[in-house]
C-alpha cells in the first residue's frame, strides 16, 4: 500500500506549521540581515559566479562581435525673417528644418545622390573587396549575426522579411540610416547638428556632408523655383500697370487740350466769401430788428403805457453792428435850465415821437429785408458763374492722381523686378562640415565588461536569494526538529564511493567525519532505546527511497558489532537489488509462521562486518510487504533473547504500509531525512504516517526520532548553523583506522 507523499494528515503531536513546514522566521535585526546575506553569497557563490562568467562571456564576445561604430557630425545656420522673429516662431523653423531632414523624402534623395558620388564609390569599392574576402572576425561575427537572428525569428516571428540593413555595395537602407541619423539644435542657437553614426569612418562622413549639401541644394532650389514664379507674376503686374500709365496721361493730355488750363480766379473767391460775410451779418440785424418788432406789439396789443413802449424803443439793440443816432427830443417850458439850479420836472412822453420811433423800426426792418435778398441773388450769381470751373478743375485732379498711381506702381514694379535679378539667399548657410572621425564614439568593450559583471553579480545573487526561498528542504538538526516536531540526534555526512560488500555499498576507506558522524547517531540511538526496558529492536526508514537509510543501518549495526554485541540486521527494504548475498554461511533457520511461504528466512553471518543479516527479499517470490508487517513482528519476538540488537533496514513509509505497524512493535524507530532533498511536506506526512496506527487505536505512541543523511559537509558548513556538521567539516582527520574500514 502506498501513499501520496503530499497527502497531509492532521492529526498527531505536529503542529500545523510543522506539518506544512511553514518556515514563520521572525524578521532578522540589520545587522543579522547583513550577515545572512554574506553566508548566501559564501553558500552560493559557485552559482553566482556561474552566472556572472556566463553572463560577461555573452557580454564580452557580443561586444566584441559588434564592430566600433565612428560617429562624424556636421552643422549648418539659418537665419530667419524679421516676420518669423517678431512672430516668434524660431522654435518653428527650427522643427521645420529637423522634421524636413530626416523625412523619408529627403533621405531617400540622400540615397540616390551617394552612388554618384566619387568618395562613395572608392569606400563602396572596398567593402566589396573585405566582402570577397572577410577576414576570421568578420566570419565570426557573421556567424553570431546569423545565429542571433535566427533566434529572433524563432523568438519573434515576422510574417515579413526584414528589410537588409546594407546593400551589396554597403549602401543602407532608409530604416537603417534613419536609425544611425541624429539631428539637433545646438542649445538655443540657429546652429542645427547632423550626426551619423557608421562602422566605416569614410562613410560616415561622406553620408552626413550629402545630407547637409541635398537639404542646402533643396532649400536652394525651392527658393529659385518661387523666384521664378514671381519674376513671371512681376512681369504681367508691369505690362498691365504701363498700359494703365499710359492710358491715364492720354486721358490728362485730351483733357487740358479740350478745357485748357484753368486760372486760379482768387478774386471771385474772395468776393464770394464777402458776400457771404455781409448776407449774414444783415441776416443778424435784421433778426433783431424783427424780435424787437415783435416786443413792441405785444405791448401794444396788451395795453402797456406808453411810457414803456417808448422806453422800449429807445433801449438800445444788443450786439448790433448798424447803429443808429436817435433825434432828441425838445424838452417842455415847464422844464427848468439846469444852469439855472432849480429841480426838472419829470419828463413827460410824446405820442407823435414814440409813433415816429415805430415808424423808423418798422422801415429799417424792410430795408433788411431787401438787403438781404439782394445779396443772395448776388451770391447765387456768383456761384453759378464759378460752378463750370470747379467741376473742370475737379477732373483734371483726378486725373493726374491716376496717373501720379499708375507711375508709382511701374516703377514699385521695376524696383522689385531689379531685386530678383540679384542672386537670392536661401537663409542656411553650411557652417562646418563632417570631418572624417578618426576614434570610435562607441563605448569600449572592456566597459562593457565591467558593468555586466556587475550587472549579473546582482542578477546571480537575486536568483541565489529566490532559490534559497523556494528551497522547502531540511538542511539543520533545529530545522528538522522544529518542523517536524520530533528529536533529530544528529546527521551522516555523504558517503564516498565504495564496493559491494554482500548486499550493501560500503566505502573503501571511510572518512574520518563519516566514522565519527556514524558513531554519534549510533551511540544515541541505540542509548535511546534501550530507555524502552530491554530495548533490542531499532527500525531505520524513511520517507521514500534514496534517503541513506539503509547505509544509516549498515553503519550502526557495525558500531555495535564492535563492542561484542550480538548483532541481527534485517534488511526490509522493499526494492530488490541484483546483488547478492555471497560468501556468507547458513547458520540457522528460522520456523516461524512464515514456513507457509515458499522458502524460510535464512540469518546469514557477515564475517567482514561481525553481524548476522536477514534479507528479505531473499525469499523467492513471497510479498516482503507483508512479512514487514504482523509477521515479522512476530518473529522478532522469537529471536529477541539471541541478539542484543537488531537492526531492521525498513522500507519507506510511502512504500510499504508494515511499517506502520512494524513502527507500534519496536523499541524505537529512527527517521532519515536527506539533507537538501527531502521537501518538509513528505517528511511530515511520513512522520504523520507512523503515529496514526496508535492514534487511533489509543496505544502507546511509537518512539521516533530522526536524523539527517547524506549531508554534504562543505555545503553545510556554509549556513554557519553552529551544529556538529559545521565542526564535523573543519575537524582534522584523524589517524588510525575506523571502526567501519572493511580490509
């Protein structure tokens, strides 16, 4: 019956964090933290260093494939229009100028115009000859350019085929000469820069200095083209504008031959103007005259004395320009001299003067009103007779402001037809060309170097520090024991290469740690059992197969061999082996119910090793499953007053079930777990295993303990644990033979 070694079972004295082997470590202080790192990279650094060999040597001969790469830049000034300064749009031209460079377009010009070129073709001419015929580092680096694309493609399949980086004549192509073109503006000046980058210097050169001359040939070009067009635009404007010249002076010719030239009549103007004048002012005199007409009425008419009429017709006209002299009027005899000193009477008002002042009101407003007609008709006869000639004058200006227009735009005309005859400036002028480059821009191999060991020193202790967190091992005796819950009494370290000796491989010449490390567990295990009354029986399985147990029993069966002790080995283990028992004598047969089996259990003696052995798998075709079981138990029982000891060399818990209920009817049961291999789930579960027959049968609980196999010292003593594997690895061997040294 076997079982799954992940199965989890939870039941028993295991802790739910052993069972899992949930590794729940506290957080470490900072300077526990840096020691942990140094002892990673102590126990890793084969890896590391792996990674980093591995990775600089890709690095290296990938720098070195890759040829040096020369860089040659040339640079050119534009200046732009007062319009574009004070609009502001330098930043404009500036992108114009950048964008129209590295158009599709214009290089696509570029590359017409190379092959044409002289240079081009002597360095065309030699990269056809180191084509014919490419040196050993040119067939290296072809090959790993081959190899790297085909793993690209592999990688990154393209439904296209990629577009050839270089023609036969090492021509680029656009996509490869846009990859290898840089332009720039120089900081915030009108300088722009052409950088071209290329494994050939010449060529470099020789491509940036066309790129510059095609953009100046271009921009000239455009400029003579508009130039061309407004010559031809400036040419029809002047035809057009001289026949309209002309025109206007026939115009003004026909003109003063049919009106001739008109007198300036400065008189008539002036004695129109004062005409003009003195209408007005009568046109004033005679309003008042008229308002005061109006006065005098209004008085009548209401009733007024005639004291206040009269006084208002003496009261003088405001603002009057026609002043008349009033007659005086003859005082009356009651009036006293004023010589003579005596008071006047009040003068009294006469109704003949105030009608006579009336009367001469009533006359100096007809008399304003004729003025005033006579000297419009004189106006209007003035100006009908000055009409003709303002009219005459009128059109001859216009007409000599039409020909003043036309002459002024024939010679506009001829000034900017005179301008386009002058070489015109594209603006952009080549300011420094590319010099062939005489060092390469690319950075040094050796850098590259250098950094990726850097680089995969950090990558190689990252992948150290992930492997160390997904390794669900057990690797120390507190590990094991934490995990698991039971006593671990020690560990085994790796045996060494040895020979058969009957059934079982043992080293030619066992290492002194090995021998001490076999002595230890032994002595504790063996010490441990007997705690269990007259102990006798100790049962060593494990997990699964391959965990050094059989080895672990081999070793303590011949420790106690060599302290006179009576020693049986029973060799369990389910899987049979070629090799055979040989030259061991028959000593004695056991009647047992296993007599219904085809053959009988045979104990041989191993004179070499001082013990007797029982193997089971010796029995020809009986089930060694179930002889692992009740009924090896049983016999145990019989053989237990002959030998001191015995040791069985069980089979694995997920191979056999009998071990389970073999594990209830020993004196104790030691677990081997393998160092570095056996994942903490399986050893719990196993562990899980051997307790359930008593668990639930309420019985005494089988006394387990465990120990660590197949430890490699020098690995161990690199996790700095502070256990015996630590100071088993630095222990001096010591002289003399082992107890376990077969001659």
């Amino acid at each position: 019956m076997s079982q799954n070694p992940g199965e989890f079972i939870p039941i028993g004295r295991l802790s739910s964090r052993a069972a899992l082997g949930a590794d729940t470590q506290p957080s470490l202080p900072p300077e526990q933290m840096f020691h942990e790192i140094i002892n990673l990279v102590r126990r890793r650094r084969i890896f590391i260093a792996k990674v980093v060999l591995a990775g600089t040597l890709l690095t290296g001969v990938a720098a070195f494939v890759v040829p040096p790469a020369y860089t040659a830049t040339a640079q050119f000034m534009f200046e732009p229009t007062q319009a574009q300064m004070a609009a502001g749009l330098l930043e404009t031209v500036v992108d114009t100028h950048i964008a129209t460079l590295t158009s599709d377009a214009r290089l696509r010009d570029v590359l017409k115009a190379l092959p044409d070129l002289p240079q081009y073709k002597a360095v065309s001419a030699r990269a056809v000859s180191q084509m014919a015929n490419p040196t050993l580092g040119d067939r290296l680096r072809g090959s790993l350019v081959a190899i790297g694309k085909g793993l690209k493609n592999v990688v990154l399949p393209s439904p296209n085929p990629p577009e050839a980086l270089q023609a036969a004549n090492g021509l680029p192509s656009l996509d490869a000469m846009k990859n290898s073109l840089l332009v720039r503006q120089e900081r915030r000046s009108n300088v722009i820069s052409i950088s071209y980058r290329d494994v050939d210097p010449e060529r470099a050169a020789i491509i940036v200095n066309q790129v510059v001359q095609t953009h100046v040939d271009r921009l000239t070009d455009r400029m003579q083209q508009q130039a061309d067009a407004l010559r031809t635009g400036l040419d029809n404007r002047l035809i057009q504008s001289q026949a309209e010249l002309e025109a206007a002076d026939e115009a003004l010719r026909a003109h003063v031959s049919a009106h001739g030239t008109p007198s300036a009549d400065a008189a008539a103007g002036e004695l129109t103007a004062e005409t003009s004048r003195q209408l007005e002012l009568v046109r004033s005199e005679l309003l008042r005259r008229q308002e005061r007409l109006e006065q005098v009425r209004k008085l009548q008419l209401s009733g007024a004395p005639p004291e206040k009429i009269d006084a208002l017709l003496r009261e003088p006209l405001v603002g009057t320009q026609f002043a008349r002299a009033v007659a005086p009027i003859t005082a009356p005899e009651s009036q006293a001299d004023v010589n003579s000193g005596t008071i006047a009477a009040k003068p009294t008002v006469s109704g003949a003067d105030s009608e006579q002042r009336l009367q001469r009101l009533e006359h100096d407003v007809d008399v304003f009103r004729l003025q005033e007609h006579s000297l419009a008709e004189r106006i209007a006869s003035l100006q009908a007779a000055s009409g003709a000639d303002l009219a005459q004058r009128r059109e001859r200006q216009t007409l000599e402001r039409r020909a003043t227009t036309a002459a002024d735009v024939v010679r506009d005309l001829l000034r900017q037809q005179q301008q386009l005859k002058d070489p015109s400036s594209t603006g952009v002028q080549i300011l420094a060309q590319a010099s062939v480059p005489q060092r390469p821009s690319s950075l040094s191999p050796y850098l590259y170097i250098s950094a990726a060991m850097i680089a995969f020193a950090a990558l190689g202790g990252g992948a150290a520090s992930v492997l160390e967190r997904m390794d669900r091992s057990l690797r120390s005796e507190r590990e094991l024991a934490t995990t698991l819950g039971i006593g671990c009494i020690g560990l085994v370290p790796e045996a060494e290469e040895g020979r058969y000796n009957g059934r079982w491989r043992l080293p030619e010449c066992p290492s002194p740690p090995y021998d001490q490390a076999i002595e230890a567990v032994a002595a504790v295990a063996l010490e441990v059992i007997q705690h269990r009354g007259d102990g006798k029986i100790l049962a060593v399985t494990s997990s699964g197969p391959g965990e050094g147990k059989t080895a672990l029993a081999v070793g303590i069966a011949a420790y106690a061999a060599r302290f006179q002790r009576r020693v049986l080995l029973i060799c369990a283990d389910a899987p049979r082996q070629d090799v055979k028992l040989t030259g061991l004598s028959s000593e004695t047969n056991l009647d047992s119910d296993v007599s219904a089996q085809r053959a009988s259990l045979e104990i041989r003696r191993d004179s070499a090793l001082g013990f007797d052995c029982l193997a089971l798998d010796e029995i020809g075709d009986a089930n060694t499953a179930s002889l692992v079981g009740s009924q090896l138990a049983n016999s145990l029982d019989k053989l237990r007053d002959r030998y001191d000891y015995m040791i069985i060399a069980a089979p694995g818990v997920f191979e056999s079930a009998g071990i389970r209920i073999l594990a209830a009817r020993v004196d104790g049961v030691l677990f081997a777990v393998r160092w570095g291999s056996t994942r903490r789930d399986v050893a719990a579960n196993a562990i899980e295993l051997l307790m359930k027959p008593a668990l639930l049968s309420g019985g005494p609980r089988p006394k387990i303990f465990a120990v660590l196999t197949r430890v490699n010292l020098k690995a161990h003593a690199g996790y700095r644990r502070g256990d015996t594997g630590e100071f088993l690895g630095k222990r001096p061997q010591r002289s003399g033979g082992s107890g376990l040294h077969v001659s």
